[in-house]
C-alpha cells in the first residue's frame, strides 16, 4: 500500500509540473487556462492526500513488520515478501495502465480543444472578413452615389449654359432682324448699291457685298476696306 501510495505521490507530483507549464503557457486564452488550472489544483490535492497516506502506511507498516519479524521464521518471511512482491507488480501495472489512460484521455481532450479553438478562430476571422466585405461595399456604393450626383449636377449645368446660350442667340437675331427691319424702311441709302463693306454705326452691324441690302441714313453709315477692320472696330457681320 505504501508503495502504491508512493508511485500515486510521484505521478501527481509530475502531473503538477505538466499542468503547471501548460498553465503559464497558455495563461492568455481564459479556457484553456482555467482547465489546467482545475487540472493543477486537482494534481496538488492528490499529492498532499497520497503524501499524508504515505506516512500513514509507512508508520503502520513499520510497526507490523517489526512485530510479525520476532514471531514468524525466516522462510514464512520469504513467503510474504514474494506474496507483497506479486501484489507490488499487479499494483505497478494497474497504476501504468492508469497513467497510459489517463495521458491518452489528456491528449484526446487536448486534440478537442484545439478543435475547438480552431473553429471559434475560423468563425471569428469569417466575421470579421464579411463585416469588412460589408464595408467596403457600402463606402464603394457611397462613392457611385456620389459620382453619379456630380454627373447629374453637370449635366444640369451644361443644359443650363446651352439653352441661356440659345436664348441669347435668339435676342440677338431677333435684335438684328428688327434693326435691319427698322433700317430697311427708312434711310437715304441703300448698302447694296455702294459696292463697298458698310457698317452701321448705331447698330454695330456692317453689309458685305453680295449680301442684301437695306436702306439706312447715310449719317450712319462707315466704310471699311477689309471684314477685319471692321471687326477690328466692334462691328459684326450681318446674318442675311
């Protein structure tokens, strides 16, 4: 028995160290940390129980082997130390058997966790991978939003310009034809007739030949040699 409570002694002693640097090392993950620690502390109790059972068996021991070795003779003692041999080495194989189980439990349970772990870990990094999928989609349809907001806005601006362009030129026509108009019925000269350019100098407008002609004051009237001199001096080209 003493033996046996030895041999349970050394093993939790061994089980202490193990569970120890299984502790420490793995001090940063809050599971597997308090497992070992559950492990360790159970190591510990079974160590200060099999050490206490230790003296106790051993002083027992002391006191029956002195009695039983004055009254019993030489070959009743080879006797009993080979019956407590036989009961040592079936103890010694069921504690071996134990300890090969107990490891084998250990590393099966290990094997689990770490399965485990890996899986929390995929799940974690899955999540975190579709949050940010999510995010960059959202800040690439903002973007669109926003591009497709500045087109539109620039195409109301190029429709504004365009009509307030045609606008203008509609006056403008308009303004000649009732210059020409106004021209046409009164005046002392008639452009066509002079063979020359003519610009009109109440209307900026100047007459090529070629170009009909209307009647306008002669007061009105400017030459020039050229279309650029004209242009040169603020004149536009009539539209008819």
């Amino acid at each position: 028995m003493e033996t046996i409570m030895v041999l349970v002694w050394m093993v939790s002693l061994v089980a202490i160290f193990v569970y120890g640097f299984k502790w420490f090392k793995h001090r940063q993950n809050t599971r597997i940390r308090q497992r070992n620690q559950k492990k360790l502390l159970i190591s510990v109790a079974v160590m200060v129980v099999s050490f206490v059972m230790v003296g106790v068996t051993g002083g027992n021991t002391e006191k029956s082997s002195s009695s039983d070795s004055s009254n019993k003779t030489e070959k009743i003692s080879k006797k009993t130390k080979y019956v407590g041999k036989d009961k040592y080495d079936i103890a010694k194989k069921e504690n071996v058997a134990l300890i090969a189980k107990k490891k084998k439990l250990s590393k099966q349970e290990d094997k689990l966790q770490g399965q485990r772990d890996d899986i929390e870990t995929q799940e974690a990094e899955a999540k975190q991978k579709a949050e940010e999928e999510q995010a960059t989609a959202k800040k690439q349809e903002e973007q669109q939003a926003k591009e497709a907001q500045k087109q539109q806005e620039a195409a109301q601006k190029r429709q504004q310009k365009q009509a307030q362009e045609a606008q203008q030129q509609q006056q403008q026509q308009s303004q000649q034809a009732q210059s020409q108009q106004s021209t046409s019925q009164q005046g002392d000269m008639n452009t066509a007739e002079t063979g020359t350019i003519i610009g009109n100098s109440r209307s900026h407008i100047y007459h090529v030949p070629g170009q009909r002609g209307y009647n306008m004051n002669s007061s009105n009237a400017v030459r020039f040699n050229t279309e650029q001199d004209a242009i040169n001096a603020g004149y536009r080209r009539s539209k008819v």
